[in-house]
C-alpha cells in the first residue's frame, strides 16, 4: 500500500526523526502531538487546559492536510502527566465531537514526556474517505 508522509501546514518539523502524519490508503496514521506551536514552542506551561486545545489543534492540522477533519479520527490514545488532568482534555474533546460521534480511546498516566512542562501527548488514528 503506497505510504504519503505529511508535512501539515501549522506545525513545526518534529524535532526528532519522525513524520507527524502518514496517509496509508484511507487510513491517517497521528503521531503523538504535544502542545507545541508552529515554532516548536509550548502553549500553556501549567494549563492542562490550554494544552489540550493546543494538541487538539495540531491533531486537526494533521488530517486537515489529508483532506479529512477532526469527525473522521476514530481512535486516539492519551497520555497523561497526571491522570487528574482527564477532565481538562475531556471538556475539549467535548467541544470538538458531535455528541456520541467520539473516537476509541485508551487514557493512561505517564512517568514522563519528555520535556517536564508537558502535561499530555495525544496520538491519533483518522479513517478518511
């Protein structure tokens, strides 16, 4: 199956080898998206919040540029921080979705993300067509 690595306008190149998106067919393939900006600089130190719009935002750049919107991911898995940071990333999803139209999703805590101001990763699976 033939393999499109995307480069989705808004976000900045990963700072590690690695796509922020694959197209495989009709499937979208998500990398894990922080709350980082266009610059590779992170929104919201301190705000739950905030970095889940900021990651919600950059999950939706990334099927934006496979000619989907956020309606068509259909499985997502979260990582937390601190697990009682769910409710701040829930009431975003809940602004994003059509009531009962949400994705799968796996919601698991962390020891770590990386860089220490992070407070989620989300990775994101899109069915398009």
């Amino acid at each position: 199956m033939e393999r499109t690595y995307l480069e989705p306008d808004g976000l900045a190149a990963p700072p590690e080898p690695y796509a922020h998106a694959i197209r495989c067919g009709d499937t979208l393939y998500i990398a894990g998206q922080v709350a980082f900006d266009e610059h590779n600089q992170i929104v919201g130190v301190g705000d739950a919040g905030l970095q889940a719009a900021q990651v919600w935002r950059n999950i939706g750049l990334a099927v934006q540029a496979a000619g989907g919107t956020l309606a068509d991911v259909v499985k997502i898995t979260i990582f937390l921080k601190d697990i009682r940071d769910a409710p701040s990333e829930i009431a975003v999803r809940e602004r994003l979705f059509e009531p009962g139209r949400f994705p799968i999703c796996t919601m698991v805590q962390v020891a770590n993300l990386g860089l220490p101001d992070l407070l989620m990763e989300i990775d994101a699976v899109a069915a398009l067509g």
